[in-house]
C-alpha cells in the first residue's frame, strides 16, 4: 500500500498535483504542476480564448 503523498494546488490552473520523486530535494520551493502554467502558458491560453466564448442571447 502506498503511503499518501503530500499535494499542492497549482496557482496557474487550480489544479492539485502530489509529490514526484524528482522534486524530492525542492518540494518546498515547487509552486507549479508544470512547465507550461510555470512559464505561463496555461494563463496566455485561457486569455486568448476568451474572446472566442461569447455569451447567450435568448431568442
């Protein structure tokens, strides 16, 4: 069984994501789940696409 594992929530998407192996010696300074929403992408992409999403009109 394994053991549970510390998360975090993502400050780009929202989104949680737990402890990897890889970030074993910098947990504490890991913010993102990542690379995309740590260089920003995931926001650019949420910003584009808002103009794109328009809002109903009832008929």
């Amino acid at each position: 069984m394994k053991s549970a594992r510390p998360e975090k929530i993502c400050p780009a998407c929202g989104r949680p994501f737990a402890w990897r192996r890889k970030w074993a010696k910098t947990w504490d300074q890991v913010k993102y789940c990542s690379a995309a929403c740590r260089e920003g992408r995931y926001e650019r992409a949420k910003k584009d696409a808002l103009p794109l999403v328009r809002p109903r009109t009832v008929d």
